[in-house]
DNA sequence: AAATGTATGTCAGAATACTTACATGAGTCA
DNA sequence: TGACTCATGTAAGTATTCTGACATACATTT
C-alpha cells in the first residue's frame, strides 16, 4: 500500500519480478504457441483453430444452439455465427432454416463433418500430447486443477 | 456419402475426455477469463490489454524496437506498430522520426506513459493476485515450472 | 390477456490482428 | 567493392472478432 505517492519512483524504475516467473506471462506465452501449433496442424485441413474449436464443441454436444456454440468457445454469439456459416457452406455442419420450437436453431456434424472432425482430433491430439509430455501425471493433474482454481477466483467476483 | 467405414463409429462417438480435464481448454477458458478482467480493470484508464503490454515491455526494456516488443508481446511487428502509433499520438511513449544507427526507432515511455503505467500495473498486480490467490507458493512454482516446460516442448520441435 | 424479463439469432460497423509485400540499413563473405 | 543474407520499419489488403442494435420467442408475473 502506502500512497505517500510523491516519492515512490517505484512505480516505474523497481524490476518488478522477472517476466518468466510471472504466471500471466506465461499463460499469454504458451497459449500463444500452442495456437500456431494448432494453426499449423490443422492447415492441410483447411481447418482454423476456432473452426477445430467449433466442430469439437459440436461432437461433445450434438444439436447445440450457436449461443451455446459460443459460450463453450468463449467467443460472442456474432463470432460463433460467422464460424458456424462458414462450416455450414462447406457442409461441415447442418442447420436447420427455421426453428421448431423457440428461436434455437439446433446444430449437427455432417458426415463430411465427422471425417474432417477425426482427422483433425488425431492431430490435435497429437499436438496435446507433445504439449504436456515433459509433465508426469501428478503434475498435470496439479496443474489442471490450479488453473480452474484460478479462473474461478476470477470469476466469482466478477457481476458479469 | 456412406462407405464401407461405417462400423467404426469410434472416431466421433466415443466421449474421449471431459473437457475441464484438458489442458488446452482450462488454458483458453484461463486465458478468456484474465483477459476480459484486465480490460475491464484498464478502461478507467483508457488502455486494453495489448496496450498495457506494450507499456510494460517498455519499462522493462526501455529503448526497444519495435520488432523486439512485437516478439515480446507475441505479437506481428505490423500489429506492434499500430499499438506504438496509438500510444505516440497520445504522448504516452516516444520514438525518434530517424534512425541513428541502423533502422531501429528506439521507443521509451515519457513522464506521462510512466505515469498512466503505474496506475495500470498497480491494477493489474491486483488482478494477477487475485487470480493466483488460490495457490499457495510451492503450487504457484510448480505451475509455473510446468508452463514453461510445456511452452518447451512445443517451440522445440517447430522449425519456426 | 398484458407487461416484463430473459435468451436467441442476426445485421451493421468498428476495432484488432494477420498475411503479403517492399524498401532500407547492417553484417558477412567472395 | 559487390553480392548475399538478415532484420527492421512500413504500407495495403484481408481476416477475425468485438460492440451496438434490433426483432423474435418463450417464461413469469400481474
């Protein structure tokens, strides 16, 4: 604390901590390098990384609505629907034109769909796999566990 | 479509893992959740995020160029540029019109970037230590160590 | 039934970041 | 010196994602 504020040249000119001991950095760092990992694997697919993102949500949840596309990808609705358009023209996906019930338009792979999804699941989880190799199974689970401890302290005192 | 591979519904159906287990979904979900709280704890002080970053690059490496803060922020030079443009016109940092040696403009930050930046960090400190909060230090180490190690493991191999 | 609140889908525009491309300066090597 | 390589800065165009806005459909309340 303390907010004398007028002779704390500390603010700027103290080296805080060092970047790489800094778990935010790190974060940025290596999800930053596993996204162009994903990118690379995925091209001979014509696959994006969010689209892999999508697809994926898709075969967990058959029938999803795009909101519900959206949350599980933690994009807008208005992003989702762009991607979901996407893979709709190349008959990755189905969609029906007019709602039964509510307004949700529920989602489903086509077959073409599923092919493209399991070669692409095969390389991603390749990429995965290379990812947590140097880890032992304790500290992954260790590691996994922290992580949602972390984003639930973010969360719970956020309105919204 | 139909081919004689109908009977290995394997592929799609199998429920493979649940999602919260995966490293690389607790990263995104992580990285999501941070992102959207510092812009938030930021635009009381008109900056986002990749903005902060540029500053607090700056102050750790005062006299940058352009490329190394790209490079540091995980980001293009061309998209650094715009961050530095934006960030020049509203006198928060500096960079000389020519070059004195090679092509590199060396950036520093002026009193007033210094001045927004410390507001910013005291900021985000907060929220890094919130998100955190719920490690202790030997599990924050580890964590850390673990990053790392994954983020090894997966630039080694990449011929980028 | 009418009003309200909530959730969905979608359009339009702006912000953001990337890819491709080119010119310039410096270092290396013949 | 000249050719080659590499890194930098920048421009133009594209792609991606967001914010703001609006209409629709259902549930709840009055």
């Amino acid at each position: 604390m303390s907010q004398g504020s007028e002779d704390h040249n500390a603010g700027t000119c103290e080296e805080p901590v060092e970047l790489e001991s800094l778990l935010g950095y790190q974060l940025k760092h290596l999800q930053s390098a596993l996204r162009s990992t994903m990118d690379e694997t995925l091209r001979p697919l014509e696959l994006t990384t969010p689209q892999y993102n999508c697809l994926e949500q898709l075969r967990r949840r058959p029938g999803a609505s795009n909101s519900e596309l959206a949350r599980g990808a933690f994009v807008t609705r208005q992003t989702m629907n762009t991607l979901v358009r996407g893979l709709q023209e190349r008959g990755l996906i189905t969609r029906p034109a007019t709602a039964e019930s509510g307004r949700v338009l529920p989602t489903r792979l086509t077959s073409a769909g599923v092919e493209v999804l399991d070669q692409a699941v095969s390389r991603v989880e390749a990429v995965s796999a290379r990812m947590v190799s140097p880890l032992d199974d304790e500290t992954r689970t260790i590691v996994t566990e922290a992580l949602r401890r972390c984003i639930a302290a973010l969360e719970e005192a956020e309105d919204g």
